[in-house]
C-alpha cells in the first residue's frame, strides 16, 4: 500500500492531539510534519501541545514549525473554556525535549511544497491563518498543495462559537475567504459531519483496558471536553479533527458533494457563517466537495481500534 504524505497545520486542541495520534496510528498516512497556529489555544501552548503529543507517541522526529499568533484582522480568540489551559485538558505532558524548527510555518509550508508540487496533502484543522498567508506571500503555493482537507464550518447545521458559525472559520474568516477561493482542490468536512462522530465515556473507558501512556493521555485530555460536552446536552464529544483522515482511512464512511462553499466575512452577526450552493442557483462555478453524510459510528469504531493498537505500541 502506498501511504499519503500529508502535512497537518494545527492548533491543539484536544481533538487536535487526537488527530495526530491517529495520524500516527494508520498505515495509510505518512505524516511529515506539523505546522502550528494560534486558535483553541496560544501559538506557545499549541506549538509546545505538536511537540509534546509527538514526543507521547514516539515520533519526536517529524518536524513542528510554528506558525501564527493571530488572525489575519479579528482579535486572538484563543480560550481555555473546551481544551483547558494548557490546550490539552487535564492531561500533564511533560515539557517536549524538541524545539520546533527555525523557519516561520508559512515559509515551510511554502518550502516544502514548492519542493514536490503536487505530492503532498495538507490537513487544515484549526483557523486557516497560516495557509491565507502562504497562497498570498507565494502565488505558485495554491497550484503546489495535491489536496487540501478542511475541518471546518457548518452548511445545514448550526454553528458551535455563534448561532451560524464553527470555530476554526470563526477565528479568522478572511483567512478562510482566502483559502476558499484559492483554487487549491479542497475537501471541507463541516460541523454537518463532525456531530455525527461523537465519543462517549463508555469509548473511553474501553480504550483504559489497555495500560497505556497513550490511552491514560487520551482518558486525562478528553475528560473535560467530555464533561462540558455533556452539560451542553451532546451524548459526548465530537471528534471533528480526527474525521478530516476518514478522507484517506475510510473515504467510504463519506459521502461528499461538489459545490459552490463560501464565507460570511461582513462584521455582522453571521460573520464566519459558511454557506453552499447545492441548487447552483448563483450560477458561480463549484470550489470544494463538502462532506455532508457520514456513517459515524463506523468512524468511532475505526478510531478507537488505531487507539487499541497505538496504546499496544507504545508502553
Ligand atoms: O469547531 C471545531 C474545531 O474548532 C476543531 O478544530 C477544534 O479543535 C476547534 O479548533
Ligand atoms: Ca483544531
């Protein structure tokens, strides 16, 4: 089998370190680095969180370069209130031996890319700051990036930071602006889909029959997100970054539709809001396929296997 190579710019995030953890639990994905960004937390505590759930996992190899400290025009909205303080809930990681690289993430993004146009994919799961820049400082980035898949927005469903808009598009809309009319050829995987992949307390309590640094790190950084998810009236906490490699563990789980997506960027209340244009009633021509079914029970079922099998690895 050949493995994707991906890279996966992120702000963790506890569904973030989930993500990596995955990423590093499946054959089918090379992941080559991770390029950091301000978003559930600070640039600082997500760029220590990349290096810390790395080093967990026993892949203090792959390359962390940190990236944004803000959005493009809104303010900082990084919070302790779902992820903790530190980002990654009640787990206590200790300080990762690795620092990350010198270059700034638009100018790795922009390095590595450039270097083998069109071999590597990029995994966007938190604001898009870092991806607006590079398509602006480097006009040959967009034309580089083999396929980008965004965990981000909500077409038919709610929002989850305001009544109509998710988070990651939230924190930096034109950054989002940007990306989406990029031309990059982009997989959005909207709140439509990530609420339908939800972990509960008894999936964690399967993953703790196997004594594991990994399973007691996956325990202590969801336990928080589980228990407000919970006060919100969800049945538990929605895996919404882990479900970006369904694209390439279980595409089959997904079913994607092609069609014109953009953003709200007006400063009024929808700002952020995301919206497609399944009837083609605006006549502008489609820029994503957007994932708006997925058999999510099957998604948790594969998660919580890799988990099983990445707790055996690592001891
Ligand atoms: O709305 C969910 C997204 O916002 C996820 O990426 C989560 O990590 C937060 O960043
Ligand atoms: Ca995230």
């Amino acid at each position: 089998m050949t493995s994707t190579r991906i890279i996966i710019d992120t702000d963790p995030g506890v569904d973030d370190a989930l993500t990596i953890l995955l990423a590093l639990a499946s054959p089918e994905i090379e992941l080559e680095a991770l390029t950091t960004t301000q978003g559930n937390v600070t640039i600082e505590n997500a760029t220590r969180n990349a290096l810390s759930v790395l080093e967990l996992a026993g892949a203090a190899n792959i390359p962390v370069a940190r990236g944004s400290s803000l959005p493009l025009v809104q303010p900082l909205r990084a919070s302790g209130l779902v992820h903790g303080i530190t980002g990654l809930g009640r787990s206590n990681l200790p300080e990762p031996k690795n620092k990350p690289l010198a270059p700034h993430a638009i100018d790795f993004l922009i390095e590595r890319f450039l270097a083998e146009p069109g071999e590597l994919s990029l995994f966007a799961i938190g604001p898009l700051t870092n991806l607006a820049l590079a398509i602006r400082k480097e006009p040959r980035f967009a034309k580089s990036v083999r396929e980008l898949v965004i965990m981000g927005g909500a077409i038919r469903e709610g929002g989850n930071v305001t009544p109509l808009a998710e988070f990651n598009i939230y924190v930096d809309p034109h950054a989002a602006h940007i990306v989406f009319h990029s031309g990059i050829p982009i997989i959005l995987i909207p709140l439509d889909v990530t609420h339908k992949c939800i972990l509960n307390q008894a999936h964690i309590d399967r993953l703790a029959r196997i004594e594991s640094p990994i399973s007691r790190f996956i325990a202590d950084a969801v336990a928080d997100y589980l228990k407000i998810s919970l006060e919100w009236g969800q049945a538990g906490c929605a895996l919404h970054d882990p479900l970006t490699l369904a694209t390439i563990i279980a595409p089959d789980l997904l079913t994607l539709r092609e069609c014109a997506v953009d953003v709200d960027i007006s400063t009024g209340v929808s700002m952020g809001k995301t919206f497609a244009d399944f009837t083609n009633r605006a006549g502008i021509s489609a820029n994503m396929k957007v994932a708006m079914e997925v058999r999510g029970g099957e998604f948790i079922d594969l998660f919580l296997q890799r988990m099983e099998n990445l707790s055996r690895a690592v001891v």
